[in-house]
C-alpha cells in the first residue's frame, strides 16, 4: 500500500493540473493500456472525472457518460470543463479530453457529495467464490493463447471466478458474463475515481462466449452511489444483447461490506466471433 | 392510427426544422408533461437525438446520455449539435436543448445504422399479464389519490402489471420495479426514437415501495439495440439502489417479437419517503 505522502500508482496516472493559464492538463499514463497503445477507457474516464471535481464546488463525481471519440495513446492531454447548472446539491458539466491530435473523449459529468449512509433498497451482491479460489491474471494469461499482456491487468487487480473463468482453458461458458474481485494492485484503496477505473476493467464478456478479441467502447455511463469501504470490491459485468455487431456491457461493483457502490453500462463493437 | 401523410402526436411534437441561418429550432409541446409544465425527460432527449439524426450521415440514434441541467416546459427551442468524430459505422456528437432561459439538455449522441438482424445473445423478456389484464392509466389513476393527470399518460399508453401495480390501492409490493406493456396512444408504431421516450415513461419505480413524488432526472443514458417490430412493446423499469436521497432506473424494452430493442439507465433525486 502506498505511504502516507506518496501517490498512489492510480493518482499519479490521473493527476490533473492547473496551468499558469488557468487551464487544465494531464499526462496519460502509457501503464494503463489494453493493448497496442491504447489506453482504458475506464481510465480516461477517471481522468475527466478527476477534471469535473477541480471545477465544481461538489467533491465526487456520481454520473458520467463519456462518448469515446477514438482511441487514445499516452502523453500530455488538455481537459476543457464548460460547467453546466450547479446547486446546493449538485453541479453538471460538459468536459472535453483532448490530446495532441484533437478531442477524445467527450463527458456529461454531475458532480455532488456522496456518502455512506441510510440504504432503503439495494440490491445483493450475487455469489462468488472466495478470493484465494479466483484467478488471477497470470493464471488468467496462463491458459490462454494471445491473451496481450496489458498494463491495466498489472494496476488493476482482478481474480476471476471460476464461474465464469472457463474461456480461460478453452471451456467457455456461453454465457457472457464475468465475475471477479477487484482492487488496485498497489493496495491503495477504493474510492469513487478508483471506482469509475473498476467499472471497465474486466476482461471482455464476449471471451466467455469464445468470441476473443477487444471489443472498442463506443460510450459508457458510469452512476457512483456510495463511499466504497476499503478492502476488495467485487464487479459483475453481463452483456444483456450482443447483435448485429454491437454489445451491451452492464457492470455492477459492491464494496467490502456488500453495499452497491457503482453501476455502469456501455454500449461497444462487437468483436467478430 | 395516423393515416398516410398526417404527422403522428410524437412525430409533430418532436419535430425539428433548419432555419433559414441553418441553425435547428423545435416548438416542445406542452402536451408531454409530467405535471406542473415540467416536459418528460425521455419526450426531451427524443428531440434531441432527432437533431443529432438530422447532422449526421447515419440513420438512427444508438446511444444517447443527457445531463438534465434544469427542469424545461413547452415552447421554443433551439438545438446545437457539435459534431465529434464520424466514421463509415457510427458518428458522435454533442448536442444542446436551450430555451429562452438558456441550456436545459446537455447530450452525448451517437448515430448509426439500426438493423433487426443476427441475435448471438439476447435477455429474454420477463412474464408479464396479457394486455388485457393490466391496469389502462385510467385504471391507474382511479386507484390513487393525488395522481395529477399528467400529459404523458395521454400519449404514451402504458398497461401495467397487475403484479407491479399494489401501489394503485395502497398495497404497494415493496419491491421498486414497473412493467408494463407500452405503445403510443394514437397508434404509431414504435421507431428508436419512440423508444427513447418510452425509456422514461413508466410511473416512478419508487411508488412501488409506497413513496409517492416525482424523481427528478439527473442523467439518463439510453442505447438503442435493433429496429422495434411493429405493436405493443414490453417494458420493465428497476431501482437497483435507493440510498442517500438518490436511486437509479433501469429500463429494458422488448419489442413484439420479443426481442430487447433498448436499455436505459438513469440516476436520479429521491423523494422522500
């Protein structure tokens, strides 16, 4: 675990800073990719989030939605935050992630304060084995053919339910579903920007219908519902259709202590099978 | 239903025209309410994605996500439509909703080409009575005191499930989950740009836990999967987590055919209970 007064892997990553210009910039980090250059999209996001908060009198984000204009490599990046209506309880914006060849990303963000509070319905997280039981991405690597080894794997660590796990030996389940405890690899806890990283970082569902390959996100909503408690969160990702050559990826994340923290859902191209 | 060359209730309402200076204007129409001149967010963003269609080269909207900046009500607006990257599958886009007040729908839009082709997997739709056993919003509205007679319910036929419907006679199940078989009132059949308004049609899933009030919609993302068949559509809404004064919707919309033709999430402000 990172020590007191050193950054963590993640909040070095997705550092934003002030110019003597006023404006806002970022270097992305070239550790968080999923192959071939390109970096997570989870990740990108939590840099535009982190973005929205410096710009708003509310300190977590708790709705983004971000169009992926194109795939986005390491390096210094811009982030225009043009701020929406603001309350008492809640501000909007519109944020713009750009790097060298122009916009990247494009983000509906809402900014407001979360807590842990008073829960009057949620839902249960769904069974999973133990974490000592779950496989992590070495062993996730290890039974598969071509599997890239991409950084977000080395910051974000995941152990996959058996459940849910069998592309891994050839044997995939059909059912595109994945399953997995998760938490940062240098042991810095989960908050709501480590989160938003969380709610894409699963491998694709489509490998559990044997269908391999990346499949690119066109936009994704990521809902923050709660200060997570510290420990291993456990994400569901399930695909609710995949046609025509499109998907739907719906991920669900409850924390340490079973509460839902957050909820996402994109929409990407279907790899094809 | 609307005969050959007469505008449907929805298309007219939901009309987008290019002035002179280029620029696009809609007249919102005051008969898609929510009560107390506040317009239905789904109506809202189905003018928006007709105006983000309108600047792009593909056909249909397949993923939009709105920011509700304020509450907005019937009369002249104009729409901006920022252009982001396009290519030979899909194009992205910006899209502003402003009234005389200024910014009321900041949204993400994508467009491409919807087909009803090639399903490899797909959420088969739950049990539901026939149409003819669930509650008309007249049947609805006899059943419950304090429910304003809002435009929306005149447009949007929706027939609930009898066994999401306790709430009509004060024996509400507890559970925050509608569903409905849904169509517009005059007979249109359903296109993507119907479906997204009736992504936020349905009566708030809180009043099935007995908590009455309207939830003001914060985000909403809606993603659009295949062309709708012709007929009544199923529709389910469900709260994954009411906690803190906030609560999620999901929607999922089935065609006639049984086929899912979209999902929406949104977060929203709970009304106390």
């Amino acid at each position: 675990m990172p020590q007191n007064g050193e950054l963590s892997a993640f909040d070095a990553a997705t550092a934003v800073r002030r110019t003597e210009g006023g404006g806002l910039i970022a270097d992305l980090d070239p550790g968080w990719d999923v192959g071939g250059g390109v970096l997570n999209g989870g990740y990108l996001l939590a840099v535009a989030a982190r973005a929205a908060v410096l710009e708003s009198p509310h300190p977590h984000p708790v709705a983004l939605a971000a169009s992926y204009l194109r795939a986005t490599g390491a390096g210094p990046a811009t982030l225009l935050v043009t701020p929406g209506s603001a309350g008492r309880t809640l501000a909007h914006a519109h944020v713009v992630l750009s790097d060298a060849g122009g916009p990247c990303l494009s983000v509906q963000t809402t900014t407001a304060a979360l807590g842990s509070g008073e829960v009057a319905w949620s839902t249960p997280p769904p069974g999973i084995a133990p974490v000592e039981e779950c496989l992590s991405a070495a062993e996730q690597a290890a039974g598969q053919v071509d599997m890239p080894d991409v950084g977000i794997r080395h910051r974000v660590e995941t152990r996959l339910d058996p459940a849910t796990a069998g592309w891994v030996t050839g044997r995939p389940s059909g059912e595109p579903v994945m399953r997995a405890w998760v938490r940062f690899a240098d042991g810095r806890d989960p908050d709501p920007l480590g989160l938003i990283t969380f709610a894409d970082a699963l491998p694709p569902t489509l490998w559990s219908m044997g269908r391999m390959g990346w499949a690119p996100t066109v936009q994704l909503q990521v809902l923050l519902r709660a200060l997570p408690a510290p420990g291993w969160c456990l994400a569901e990702a399930r695909a609710g259709e995949v046609a025509d050559g499109w998907l739907d990826e719906d991920y669900r994340i409850w924390d340490s202590t079973g509460r839902l923290v957050a909820q996402s859902r994109q929409l990407a191209r279907a790899p094809r099978g």
